[in-house]
C-alpha cells in the first residue's frame, strides 16, 4: 500500500480572495471567499483529478492511501 501526502498552500489575494493550489497536482489551484472554501476547492478538484488519472492507468494500480492537508 502506497502513502501519498499532498499538501495545499493557500494565500490572500490583494482583491482579498483566498487561492489554494496543490503544486504535486498540476492544474489544482481554487479560489474561495475565505481560505477553508479555497481549500475544500482544491481538494475537491484534486480527488477529481486523481480519480480521473486512475481510471486512465496514469497513477499507480496498487492500493493507495491519499491526504489533503493545509500547509
């Protein structure tokens, strides 16, 4: 079994929205109206994303224990 951490970075925007991006997960970057909703975005978006790269063989068949956490 495989133990993968991503971690999501969040930042204030000068416009005062909250971006959160997931840099191992190209193409995972949300916005949100404060940085909890950034953040569900993005992990939302990245399980989708991953979901998507396992079903298209791209990721590891094996078992495959995945984490979300905030930096």
């Amino acid at each position: 079994m495989s133990h993968i951490v991503y971690k999501v970075e969040t930042e204030l925007e000068a416009d005062g929205r909250w971006i959160a991006e997931i840099v191992d997960v190209p193409g995972v970057l949300a916005y949100g109206a404060t940085e909890k909703e950034a953040v569900a975005s993005a992990q939302a978006l990245a399980l989708r994303i991953l979901a998507d790269r396992i079903e298209q063989q791209k990721e590891p068949t094996d078992t495959v224990t995945v984490s979300i956490e905030a930096a």
